[in-house]
C-alpha cells in the first residue's frame, strides 16, 4: 500500500506505510509540509551557511559550524554509516527524499516573505541537523570559564561558581514502577528543557507499519523517534546526562611555505589541514574563513596568529564524532522496532551523541536507568579545562562503560542532578527539581497518568532559600524595605505567574545579582576573553553569578564581598520602586525565531522558574524573559497507550496562520497534555502519497 497521512485534533500527523523505508519517506514528505521554513533554516545552520539566510547575525555561528568541521562530520559519518549499517543508511535516504518532495510541493509564507526558494537535502543532511543541534549541548565552553574565573579569582573559584551555566539544557524526567501505579504497570513521564522556538524544537508524530507502531517527539529533520517514544509495549525517555565528552586543546601552529604547522607531544612539529572557505552575509560582503584541523581536531577559534585581541592561542576541539566516523543513527530503527526494554537496552549500545540518562519501562514490568552515549577515557585535566596539545598524557585511550542505576521506593527521578552520569560529568543541576520531583512522588503511594501534569507545573523554587536567610538576618532597615522583608518572609516561595510576591522576590533577587556583579573583586572577571561571540553566553559574569547565587551566598569566605549588605541595598532600592505587577508580567516566553513575528500577539505570561520543575529559565540580573523552558511535556502510560499525553509550547504546524499553529499553547500554559490517539479509525485521512 502507498503511505498514507492522517491528522488527529491538534493536526498531529499520524503515519502509516508498508514497509520502514516507505514510512520514513512520509515522514520526510509531511515533516517538509509542516516545518518547510524550519528544516530550511536548520539545513543553513548545519551546513555553516545560515548567515546567507538570517544576515550578520548569524555569522560567528557559521564560523563556528564550518570550523568545527560540522558539515564534513555529518558526510563521514553518513559514509561509515553506509559501509557498516546500510539499512539504516538505505532508510535515512529515504526520508530526505521525501524531506525533498515536500520542498518541491511546499507554500510555507516565509519563502514568499523573503523571495527564497528551499535548498535540496543530502542524504547527510540529517546528520547534520543533529550534529549541529547537540555540538554546543555538552557546554565545551565552560572549559573556557574556569580558565578564565581560575585567571581573575583564583581556583577555588571554579567550585564556587559551578552550576548548570546558561547554555546547557537539561530535562526532568522520572520513571514511577508499577508498584507505585493504580493500574499495576509503569509511567515514564517528564520535560524536555530547551531553548524555546518557533516552530518548535520536537514534532509529535506516530509512525505505523507492520514492523513496528510508534508515537513520539521527533526532531524536525532527523528521521525516526530517538530521545521520547511508546510503541505500545515499551516506552523511553532522555535527560541531558551532563556528561563530558568533548575536550578543548590549545595549540602552537605556525605558517610556513606549504602551509600550517601544529606542534604535537612528541615535540614535533606536524602538517595541519588548511582550506579556506566562503560564507555569504545577506546584505553584506562575504567573509572567507580559515580551516585548520590538527591531529587532535578542528581549530574552533584563534590560529597561528592568536585570537582576534592579538593574544597567542588556537583552539582546537575533539569531540567523538569526529574520530570515530559515527553519531549513533545506528540506534534510531532499533529503538522503533523495540518491543521490551531490552531490546531499548542494546539499542542504545550503539548509540553515541549526545550523552544521555535513559528511563524505560515495558508492559511486563522490565524497568531500564542508564546513561547512553561514548564518553572517552583520557586525563583529569581534560574535563576542566582547555589543555597544551603540545604536552604528552591527553590523548584519549577508549571509552567508558555507560553507568546504570536502579530505582528508589519504585521511582526513579533524572533533572541533570549527579546521579548515574556523575563518573562523566564535571557540573551538573543543581538538585532541586530532582529532589522536588522525589518528596511530591513520595506523597502518594499509588499514580496515574492522569496525576502527572501536576508535577510538570509545580512552581517551588527551593533555591530561595539562601537569599531569605540573608534577608531574615537583616536589620536598621528603612520602613519601606522592613515592609518587603517581611512580605518575602511570608512568601509560600512559589513562582506562579499570578504571583505578586514571586514578582517582588525576583525583583530583589535581580538586585542582589547585580550588587555582586558590580563588586570590585569581581569587575576582573567581567571582561571576558577574546573568543568568538557564539561562546561569549558561557563567559558572561552576570549569567554565572546568576545561576551560581546559591554558591555565592553561602560561601564561607566570598573574596571579602559583603553579601548582607549587597542583598540589603537590593532590598531598599526594590523598596524604593518595587515590581507593579505580577511574575507573569514580565517573566514572558522569548522564544527564538528565524524572522522576526509579525501576528503582533504578546507573549504569554509563565509560572515557574530555572530551578522549579516547572523549569523556565530568566537570566536574574538580566532580564524575567524566558528564552528556556519545557520543549515538550509527556506521559507514557504502560497500562494503555491510549491513557497517555503529550503537549508542544505552540503545535504541530509550523506554517503561520495554520490552526493548528499555536493551538497547543493554551493547553502548555495551563500543565494540560492532549491526549494520544494511536487508533486510525479515530483519525481524519489526509492523503494517500
């Protein structure tokens, strides 16, 4: 039979072919109707080619996309995949043929909007849509700020500022045993935490052939269902494993009449890759780019004449894909023909980036917590910070065994905490929303699915605590500011967008981060180095001190910064012109888009906050905005399939004006999930292709 298209509701597309290939060729096709801008703009950024689409902004990250190597990576990768798994290659083909097929046919505004005409898709462009999305997800930059706070403040500095920084994402997830459930099997539910965009980072999709009859969230341009998936009798969910497996080598190189020379630990100099390449700037001239790659990887910043300050360094970055020729697309149909959670299990033995913590759960009560992914073995220096290429003992000598854990009382709980993963990992979350997620799991001794929104929205932020010890502790305060300590006091510590008085504790919060950042013992720090911009959100001092306040606020000795006194001038300059509103009037979604909205609607208001589970992310000191939050929210019911959810920030479309454009939204805003429709019969035809 031809593939054939339906759509529940929401406009969920709902898949159905005779054979995988056939299946993913639809997938391709309707993921080219629905997200035809998108996969577009994704297709640029892999390829390093995104500022020829989205201006000057976009350049330094296609210096870093074609430094980095990522195109080429995605070509090798897809080559060895070919040689060692041509099913799955035969398969990824597929579905960029129907991702072509889809352009051809597609009436997306944005390309009338901006007079451009959609690319065609390599059968390794997939790999590269993937590449590019994860190659920033290990934070490799947070290398470059403890060397830079190690510069200023000194080493213990390092720990004190150690948190989830502002360019990792991460995700809740726990796995509730059927011990714990009123139906006697399993629940795996949780959020993914993404940067915000529109479209959206996933696409609920259920692809159905004789092989195999899946639901999930898939990544727009990447064939399959790889991190969130329930084929009926086996269901598994991802968080970010916080892992390290990405190392930053500073290099000597230096020109000579053939070409670049890298100096390497045998003392030697070697012949470095050097090509030079072209990047277009729409509505400005193109910029040529230098290429170097030595034997430990591409050179990402500097080169044989330093930084753009002048300062004598090059950077180089090695990072798995690269040396072994493999991305773990190996997994991707073995994961939608699972059938139990061992056949998950040896399916995410080949899996490979990014590192994951997985939870899974079968109808015959299997249950599965391990990390997935290739993490190299090499010197505890590597993991902390960039290291000389030019020195011996930071090669990489093999790979870790993946860790496995079990389950605490019939539950499991994974929020980018150090758990599993913490042999590989150097920073993870701080454990608040785990332990959060533990204590409202432990209130009741029998779940449904039908119980689990309520834990995705829960707004207690338990960080607050060590800036209201300090606002406790203070006195001589002005009638005003007495006023508001004792307003925060009282605060049931709930970040709820109605919430006047989670407005007036973000408000002092923000004070208090900036009083810190404006310190003379910090003001070194404030001025990062000289690398390229899309690495400058690692190296900001407001963002950190941010996201380390905990930190800060409780150290026994803070480089003789006067924290009382920093949170009491906060407490009187909010006193002097408190919030006039609630916490949702100006803790707003940012999402990220690639043209500017022109709906002219405003962004919704948000509950929650970056250490709630509810977990949407401002920058404290910056701005309330949101640019992170919940990419997607699941329940995978193990009892029925049918009892299951799922909801997106916007919907299932991304072509502006569609209904089913932002009509999720209400129901994201409000902790709802749409339900899970597997049955065709419940389904409206869209088209025999």
């Amino acid at each position: 039979m031809s593939a054939e298209t339906y759509r529940d509701a929401w406009g969920i597309p709902h898949l159905r072919a005779a054979t995988a290939g056939e299946l993913a060729r639809a997938q391709g096709r309707v993921t080219a109707r629905d997200r035809a801008w998108q996969l577009e703009v994704e297709r640029h950024r892999a390829q390093g080619t995104s500022a020829s689409l989205l201006g000057p902004g976009a350049l330094s990250w296609d210096r870093l996309a074609r430094r980095a190597r990522l195109a080429d990576t995605a070509r090798r990768c897809f080559a060895a995949l070919e040689d060692k798994d041509p099913e799955t290659a035969a398969w990824v083909r597929e579905y960029t043929d129907g991702v072509n097929e889809g352009l051809a046919a597609c009436d997306a505004p944005e390309f009338a909007r901006t007079g451009l005409a959609p690319g065609r898709w390599e059968p390794w462009t997939p790999l590269a849509v993937w590449l590019a999305t994860h190659i920033l997800f290990a934070g490799f930059p947070a290398k470059l700020w403890r060397e830079h706070i190690t510069a200023h403040l000194g080493p213990d500095a390092v720990a004190l500022f150690a948190t989830d920084g502002p360019g990792t994402a991460g995700s809740n997830g726990w796995l509730v045993s059927g011990e714990r459930t009123v139906t006697g099997h399993a629940i795996v539910a949780g959020d993914p935490h993404r940067f915000i965009e529109e479209p959206g980072v996933y696409q609920q999709i259920h692809l159905s052939c004789p092989e195999f009859d899946v639901v999930g969230l898939a990544v727009p341009g990447v064939p399959g269902i790889a991190h969130f998936g329930h084929t009926g009798t086996v269901a598994w969910a991802i968080t970010n494993a916080m892992a390290d497996y990405q190392d930053l080598y500073r290099e000597r190189l230096r020109r000579t009449g053939a070409g670049v020379e890298a100096l390497g630990p045998d003392g030697t100099w070697h012949r470095a890759a050097r090509h030079t390449e072209t990047i277009h700037v729409a509505g400005e001239d193109s910029v040529e780019v230098e290429v170097i790659e030595t034997d430990r990887g591409p050179v990402i910043a500097g080169g044989p004449e330093g930084l753009d300050d002048g300062t004598p360094a090059a950077l180089s970055l090695r990072y798995p894909p690269r040396v072994t020729a493999d991305l773990g697309f190996g997994a991707l149909l073995p994961l939608l023909r699972a059938r139990r959670v061992a056949d998950v299990d040896r399916a995410l033995d080949a899996w490979a980036e990014p590192v994951n913590v997985v939870q899974a759960a079968d109808t015959e009560g299997g249950l599965l917590h391990r990390v997935a992914g290739r993490v190299p073995v090499r010197a505890t220096a590597n993991r902390l910070r960039p290291v000389p290429a030019w020195e011996p003992g930071h090669e990489w000598t093999g790979w870790h065994t993946p860790p496995r854990a079990g389950l605490t009382d019939g539950v499991a709980v994974m929020a980018n905490q150090r758990g599993p993963a913490t042999p590989l990992g150097v920073e993870f979350a701080p454990p608040h929303r785990t332990d959060r997620i533990a204590a409202l799991l432990a209130g009741k001794e029998r779940w449904s699915a039908a119980d689990m929104p309520a834990l995705h929205t829960d707004t207690h932020l338990a960080s607050a605590g060590p800036l209201l010890d300090l606002v406790t502790a203070l006195d001589g305060l002005s009638p005003g500011a007495a006023a508001l300590r004792d307003r925060l006091l009282a605060w049931d510590r709930h970040m709820d967008a109605d919430s006047a008085d989670a407005a007036t504790y973000a408000a002092v919060r923000g004070a208090v981060v900036r009083h810190l950042a404006a310190h003379p013992a910090l003001a070194p720090a404030a001025v990062p180095p000289a690398y390229p911009e899309v690495l400058q959100p690692w190296l900001a001092l407001v963002p950190r001190i941010a996201y380390a306040l905990e930190h800060l606020l409780r150290a026994e000795d803070p480089y003789g910064i006067d924290r009382a006194e920093a949170v009491r001038a906060a407490l009187e300059e909010v006193a002097a012109e408190p919030p006039a509103g609630t916490w949702g009037d100006t803790h707003r979604l940012a999402p990220w888009r690639a043209l500017p909205d022109t709906s002219g609607s405003p962004e919704p208001g948000l509950s929650g906050d970056h250490d709630c589970v509810l977990c949407t992310s401002a920058v404290p000191g910056l701005t309330d905005r949101a640019a992170r939050g919940p990419a997607a929210r699941y329940v995978w019911d193990l009892a029925d399939r049918r009892r299951s959810g799922w909801v997106v920030p916007h919907g299932a479309s991304g072509v502006p004006g569609s209904p089913h454009h932002r009509d999720q939204q209400p129901l994201w805003l409000g902790g709802e999930l749409a339900p899970v429709v597997t049955d065709f019969d419940r389904l409206t035809k869209e088209t025999d292709d």
